[in-house]
C-alpha cells in the first residue's frame, strides 16, 4: 500500500498536522468520525500556549471520536501532552490509543472516554482503501495550509466492545497539515465529501482566506484519476445549524439537497449527513461547516475545557 500518511511528518511551533476518517453504514443509521491531531488546532490550552510564545504542538494533542447511533451520540477528545506521543511514519500512538498504517489499509485501536458525561469508547476500525492517493493541496495561495484525500473511498468495519457493536460501511480518510493556526489564516470553511458510482467520490472545498479570496474547489477522485472542476457548482444555502452557523452545499443545476441528520452542532463547527444529487445520482454526504471566526471568540473557548479535558502526566 502506498502513500503512507506520514504520521512523523514535521510539525512547525504553532502548527498542526491531522489525519480523519468517517464512514456510514448503507442506509446512514450508524456513522463515526475519527481524528488525530498533532497541535490540536482547536485547543484551549494551545491556543493559549502560542498567546505566550513557542508552543510545541506535540504538547497538545488529541484522538477524537464521533460515534453516531439511531438513538445516542459519543464524543471524545481527551488531550494528552508530548509524553504520552509516539510516532513514526506508519503509526501515530497517543495516550492508550494508535492510528497503524499497514500492508492492507489503516487500523485505529482507541480506548477512550466521553466528555462532559463519562462513558468508555472502546475498539477497532479498520479501514480499507480502495486506492491510495498522493497528492497535497494548497487552500490558500501561500501554500501555509495543505490536505491530502488519502484514501477518498474505502470499506470500513467497526468493531467495539464499548458500547458493543459491529458495523460495515463505506468510508474516507484524508489529512491536513499547517504551520499556523488555521485562525490565522480562514474565516470560514465548508466541506463536503459523497460516494457516487463504484470508486468514485465527489469533493467540494470552499474557504473563506483571512488575506485572499474565497475559494471553492470541485474534486472528482475515481481512483487514481484526479479531476478539478473549471466551473464550480452552485453552492445552494441549508438551514443554519442550533448554534446559528450558516451551511451551503454544492448542488446541480435542477436538483435540491436535504439535512438527512445533524451529526455535530456545536458553537462553530458542525457536521452534517445531507441528503444531495450529484452526477444525477442520490447520494449521502457527510459535510462540515467550520467558523474559525466564532472559534477565536473568548466564549467559546471559555467553553471547549468542558468538551476537549487535558489529561496530564507521563
């Protein structure tokens, strides 16, 4: 399997570096996202360790989970600091949890617990790519902030002692990395990512620069074949979320999309399960609206302690 997700990739003071999944079973009752930060971009405790000068953002890091079923929702994001982080190129270790890249695909084994009600997350995904793709893109024009679709489409299989459950989807995995804080550089950004016909995935990117014009980007990945949009969708507006952030998708001429399901709300970021057409076919999305803006506002970080613990100790 090629295109490691480099996980000892360097990680400059004041930066970042991430690595996401999420998938859904066929009919979208079960779904997870999975994150792994390098320099938690959205720390309290960083944020306020760059306000006082060098930080390190192996110091702060994190193994999020969002886990989805018909009737409850779990949420971890315990941050733990430089002690208890291992890594290298194939395999990213923090606290009593790791991300393994291997022959086959990625495997995620996390134990973990809920926050701000404690209950224990605890399991295997493994996830399966149908190709691996190698190719950074550049969100903003300086080229500061960088993602890769790693493996745009792959079979996922959830295996969970806690709660017990077992589930088969499809799924996504990609990665971010900067050497800022991403509230340096964006007001806003909207994201989207859908499985159409086999192999196939449909991506959009729209970002609001502090310092450049907005940005939208219409990816179409079917295997190793890589294709940018010339000219954007229309970007249709949904219903603002709990917390009064506004959501647009990209959307075909003639067709409408539909919140299926509010997967996240929070005070300035969300994710979504929508319900959209695209190259004529019904599809399920799972889109994200993030406001970087709201996210700087001292409130709102006077909030995250309650959402993000700091664990400490070696």
């Amino acid at each position: 399997m090629s295109a490691a997700p480099n996980f000892d990739q360097p990680v400059a003071a004041g930066g970042y570096a991430w690595w996401y999944v999420d998938a859904l079973d066929e009919h979208g009752r079960f779904g997870l996202a999975i994150i792994g930060f390098l320099g938690s971009v959205f720390s309290p405790y960083y944020a306020r360790a760059r306000r006082r000068g060098h930080a390190d953002p192996l110091n702060y890091c994190a193994l999020n989970i969002g886990l989805y079923l018909p009737r409850r929702r779990y949420w971890t994001m315990t941050e733990r600091p430089s002690s208890r982080v291992h890594r290298s190129d194939t395999q990213l270790a923090i606290g009593p949890s790791a991300m393994l890249w291997g022959g086959d695909g990625l495997r995620i084994d996390f134990d973990e617990i809920t926050a701000p009600l404690p209950a224990r997350v605890r399991g295997t995904v493994r996830v399966h790519p149908h190709f691996a793709f190698d190719r950074d893109i550049a969100l903003e024009t300086t080229g500061t902030h960088r993602w890769r679709p790693i493996a745009p489409r792959a079979h996922v299989e959830v295996d969970l002692q806690s709660p017990p459950l077992r589930w088969r989807g499809t799924g996504y995995f990609d990665s971010n990395a900067g050497s800022a804080p991403l509230e340096q550089a964006f007001f806003s950004w909207q994201w989207m990512r859908a499985h159409l016909a086999r192999d196939v995935t449909m991506i959009t990117y729209d970002s609001l620069p502090r310092s450049d014009r907005a940005t939208s980007l219409d990816i179409r990945i079917e295997r190793d074949r890589f294709e940018l949009g010339e000219k954007p969708r229309l970007r249709t507006g949904l219903a603002s979320t709990a917390w009064g952030l506004p959501r647009a998708v990209a959307t075909e001429t003639g067709t409408q999309a539909s919140i299926v399901r509010a997967l996240e709300s929070g005070p300035f970021y969300a994710r979504s399960l929508l319900g959209v057409t695209l190259g004529g076919r019904p599809a399920l999305a799972v889109h994200e609206t993030l406001s970087l803006a709201r996210f700087a506002a001292p409130w709102v970080r006077a909030l995250l302690p309650f959402r993000m613990p700091r664990a400490m100790g070696s």
